[in-house]
C-alpha cells in the first residue's frame, strides 16, 4: 500500500555512523545530516527516469521503492554499505500528490457517514460532517480547517428548534454543500426521541464555526411520514435561471413501517429560510438519492430502485429543466444486489460483515454538461464467490445514452482483480480544470482474504491509464468494531469527496485496529495535473443565460497584486467595472466602455488597492451585479 515513500525508505534503511559530505544538498546539523527535498527529489527522479516500469514499481511497489531510495542516497553521496554511517533526515514530501490523510475526530465516540465540502471564496476553509454518537445531545457536528487540512476542529451545530408536539434532536444523516459566495449548508435529519417522527432542516455558516439553523423543509401538519437519506446541492452557475437555489431531495416512507413512499425534492431560494412546496419525484421506495445541478440550471437526480426480494434493481436517472417542479426518468444500468448479512441486511465481508449498499454517485461538469457517474454491483462472476465492483460511465446528452461501463480501480495491473471489494464511491468535477474523481474503498491491498480495506481516488477522465493512488494512511479492517463490542460493523452507507481548482478533499470512515469507534479521516491534497489540462479561458461557466453576471474574484483573498475576474453580459451595452469600498465609495474603476455580448476572462492589477474588503460591481444599462473581495497585503 503507498502512502508516503519517503518516511518509509528511511525507517527501514540500515543505520549508520556519521560520514563526510560532497555538497549534493546536503546540510550538517547537530545531531545528523539532513537531505533538501529538492536534491532528493532529483535523485529520486533520476533513478526512477528510466523507464515507466521504474516509475510505476517505484509508485505502487514497497520493496522496489525502498531499493530506490538508497540508490538515490548513494548518488547524494552516502556510502550505504557502510555499517557505520548515519541515516539522514529527508523532509516529507511525495512526488505525485501533496496531500495527507488525518483522523479529524479522534475521540471515544463514534462516528460514520461522512461528507465534506472545500469554501469557493476561500479554499483552505474545508468541512466536513458525519454521524457522531454526541449528535443526540450536543447536535450535529462540523469538523473545520481553515489552513487546508493541517489543522482540525469540531464545532457543534445549534440543537433543532423544537415544534408543537415534541422536543426535536438530531438525528445524523449529513450532507454538506457551499455555494460560491462562501455560505456553507449542512442539511441533516431531526427528529423526536421516540423515532417514530422526524424532519429535515438546513444550517448555515460563512466559518464553517457558527451555524445557524433555518427552517423545517416538511411543513409541521405534514409531518407523520418517516424522512431518510438526504443530499443537498446549490446551483453554482450564474448562468442558471436558478443560480444560487439550494435543493434538497430524500427517501420518504409513507409511515415509520410500510415500503410505501419514494424519492421527494424541495428547494430554496433564501438560504435555507423558507421552502418551496414538496415535489414527489417518484412513488417506489429508492435507495439513497444524490442531486446535482447542471450549466443551464437541470435538476439531475440519481439513486436506485430498491431490491424486491430478487436481488436486482436498477440505477436511474431523473432530469428536471424547470427547476424540480417536475422530472422524466430512465435507467443508467442494472445492478445486483450485495449479499444479505445475518442483520438481514445487504453487506460485505461476510454474512456477519458490515452492511453496505452498491449506490450511485454522479457529478456534472457545467462547461460541458457531462455527468461521470460511477455504480455498484455484484460480481458474482468474480472468484472467491463474488465480489463487490464499481463502474465508471458517462453521458453527454443528460441520460438519453451512457458510455460503455469500464471497471473502476483495474488500471493497476498489481491490483488488477475483478475479485476484491470495492465499494462506496463518491465523484468530484473540477469545474476549473475538467478532471473528474472517484474515491472509494477496496480491498485490493489485501487479496489473500479480500478483509482490509484503504481508500483510494481515482481520475476518472483517465480511469484507464491512471493508476488508482491510495490517500488513506493505513489499511483498516472494516468489521472490527462488530470483533470489539459485539455490534454490527458499520461504516456508513456513504463517503464524500469536493474538487475546485488546485484543492482536492475527501472525507470517510474508518474502524480502526484497538477502538472499539469508528474515526472520520479526512484528506485534503493537490493531485498531480491532468495529461490534459484544460484552461478557465476555454471552460465557459456560462451556456444560455439571460442575466448578466461575475465570476467570484479569484484569487479571494488576493494576498499579491493581480486578479482574475470572468464576467458576462446577455446583450451590448455600456458597462463599468470597478472596486467599491464597504462604504459605497469607488476605489478602483477596471474597465469602462462599450462590449457585445458574450464571456469575457481578464486579469487586473490591484497594486494601488490597500488591504480590506471590497465590493466588485459589474453594472450595465439595465443591470447591476456585485461579488465581495478581500485584499491581503
């Protein structure tokens, strides 16, 4: 399993005495010698250039990675034949991605289901959520960094208000989603303590620190039904007819026992405050529902039907063009359920493993309206009785077709088996660059007995010819706390991932060796650059808008003196663009003048402007549209 090389070529390189130095970059300390991260990347570079097949043992092979390393010492000067020497010490770093993994919630309770999202205006602000046995009293928890993942804090969000016939509590069930002004919402379950009532309600926050609930999205006299598994989207496109609506869709049961129900949507447009009428999307029972947005304001909703008793069932996909008033549905694929487990349950690991659901996750990239989704299924085919997979497919014409299923994660061909779980995707578009991700669990660290499990990420633009890369930190047993305190084994039905610009963020569960909890990992990173990099000036955010609007500033805050800004206007006319101070007094007037319709990316510079916030206000003949900006000397 790869995590970082470098810590663990040295760990296991043979100790030695102190030697002299030819100047290779390397520097002499008090106790030992200490190698640059840049002379040791070269030295790793230069011994790994070869050929690819160098390149790729060294990424996935330990044994080969080690011999690497003390090749690459040798050409920095060391004799490491020399039983005396002294192993010197290599500043952490990792040639194909940035990021660490870190257990953000390391504490005695215990936590599951995870979902995390990255700020739009500022992107070392990331949160995330889970399922945290303290919810019940203390509320829902938010676990934020505000330095991209260095540091991690948890906050508690406000205890549901109360309605007329009972005292809510939490109830878990998050879903995390930002806009691109910089507003978090944190949709969860809320309910009575009986559990036989219960609602959804939407918080917010600008910190990812102090929230604010809104209000209930089922009205009080409606309530009698049982709501599940919600997701929650923002509409990020300017160009939407319905930029900046916040969607929420959810399993609803008729009543806490029957399988009667189906899949529900509603929406705001003030932030979670008031709620649009509730639209039934379907009328079966569904399996965990996902909604995204596309460019020109689509609703797109996928989950799948729920198993009969067959053990098939199909993964769907219903589209909205009138802002979720109403959808047309089809299938993607079909697939086949998991085994049952002893809890009655479907699940991996065996019939007393853990329960999970092969359930679909998609994301759309508004530039092109393309939808990368990845599904689950069962491989009975597989050897060893069968096996959970996952399947990347794609469409560009809004589900009318889909690309021809490839499966995720055998690109590796020292991992290549169709025979190991993997299981609980979630997929990330960068709007900035094109890539799409996938992240997952698998078991393809452990094929002997298909038991330990690590978490990877994979591009899904190149899900062929790009090996998966582990982020998680350690491989974990998955059906360990069922081995510690008798309990079902559970980590979650779901995991979370976000993407923009160079940030990269994923978030999950894991049942660790000794704990009887489980733990909420977090990994936040800069994957490698696409091999097909795609500029903002070729990747319009706008396809058919009527509005005229701003990009966020970016970068915001502008810590130097040049800033990027996209605007668009719908016909010609007479504009000004210029930085207003909070008080309403122009500061900095960037262009002025007639322009025809269209797109229109530039950089300015803002040498003259000192620090402070500001507004970035684009007005025309018949419109006027602002962004915020903050300018840090």
């Amino acid at each position: 399993m790869r995590t970082n090389r470098f810590p663990l070529i040295l760990a296991l390189v043979i100790p030695l005495l102190s030697i002299g130095f030819p100047d290779k970059g390397l520097t002499q300390s008090s106790s030992r010698p200490v190698i640059s991260s840049d002379a040791y990347r070269a030295a790793i570079e230069a011994e790994i250039s070869h050929s690819a097949r160098d390149r790729y043992l060294f990424d996935h092979a330990d044994a080969y990675s080690r011999l690497v390393g003390v090749r690459a010492m040798r050409r920095l000067g060391f004799d490491m034949t020399d039983p005396h020497a002294v192993v010197p010490e290599i500043e952490n770093v990792d040639l194909s991605d940035s990021g660490v993994a870190k257990n953000i919630t390391r504490n005695a309770s215990d936590q599951n289901e995870t979902t995390i999202a990255i700020s739009r205006t500022n992107e070392k602000i990331i949160v995330a959520g889970a399922n945290d046995t303290r919810m019940y009293f203390s509320g829902m928890a938010a676990y934020t960094t505000v330095d991209q993942g260095k540091n991690w804090k948890t906050y508690f969000l406000p205890q549901p208000p109360d309605v007329d016939f009972s005292a809510f509590q939490a109830y878990g069930d998050p879903a995390i989603a930002v806009d691109d002004s910089g507003f978090f919402y944190y949709a969860y379950l809320a309910g009575d303590a009986s559990f036989q009532f219960d609602n959804l309600i939407v918080a917010t926050s600008e910190d990812g620190k102090t929230w604010q609930n809104g209000s209930y999205i089922v009205p009080t006299e409606d309530i009698g039904g049982f709501e599940d598994k919600e997701h929650i989207t923002v509409d990020k496109n300017p160009g939407s007819p319905f930029y900046g609506r916040i969607y929420v869709v959810w399993v609803h049961f008729e009543d806490a026992t029957s399988n009667s129900g189906g899949a529900r949507l509603a929406w705001s447009d003030d932030k979670g405050n008031t709620w649009s009428n509730i639209y039934s999307v379907t009328d079966h029972l569904i399996e965990f529902a996902e909604v995204k947005t596309a460019g020109a304001g689509e609703v797109i909703l996928t989950f799948s039907t729920n198993d009969d008793g067959s053990g098939m069932g199909d993964h769907q996909i219903y589209i909205s063009k009138d802002g979720g008033q109403s959808f047309s549905g089809s299938t993607i694929a079909k697939y086949s359920n998991y085994p049952i487990n002893d809890f009655s349950r479907p699940g991996l690991k065996g019939y007393d493993g853990f329960r999970c659901f092969p359930y679909v996750a998609e994301d759309i990239d508004l530039s092109t309206n393309v939808i990368h989704l990845v599904y689950g299924s069962w491989n009975s085919d597989a050897s060893d009785n069968g096996a959970a997979s996952l399947y990347y497919v794609q469409s560009k014409n809004f589900g009318a077709t889909w690309s021809v299923p490839k499966a995720v994660g055998i690109a590796n061909p020292l991992h290549s088996s169709l025979a190991v779980d993997r299981f609980c995707p979630w997929v990330s578009v960068n709007q900035k660059t094109g890539d799409a991700f996938v992240v997952y669990y698998s078991s393809e660290d452990d094929s002997d007995n298909n038991q330990l499990t690590a978490v990877y990420r994979t591009r899904l633009t190149e899900a062929m010819t790009e090996y998966p890369h582990v982020i998680g930190d350690r491989i974990f047993d998955p059906t360990l706390i069922r081995q510690t305190n008798g309990a079902p084994p559970f980590i979650g039905d779901y995991i979370g991932s976000d993407a923009i610009d160079t940030v990269y963020a994923a978030a999950w569960t894991e049942n660790r060796i000794s704990a009887s909890d489980g733990d909420i990992f977090a990994y936040v990173g800069t994957p490698k650059p696409s091999s097909n990099p795609i500029s903002d000036v070729s990747r319009p955010v706008v396809l058919n808008s009527t509005q005229a609007w701003i990009s966020p500033p970016s970068p915001n805050p502008v810590i130097g003196q040049t800033l990027h800004l996209s605007y668009y206007i719908p016909t010609a006319s007479e504009v000004e663009l210029a930085i207003y101070s909070n008080l309403g007094a122009k500061v900095l007037s960037l262009f002025t003048g007639k322009i025809d319709p269209g797109t229109y990316t530039k950089q300015f510079g803002l040498a003259s402007l000192p620090s402070g916030r500001y507004i970035v206000r684009l007005s025309g003949d018949k419109f006027v549209t602002e962004r915020s900006l903050v300018v840090t000397k």
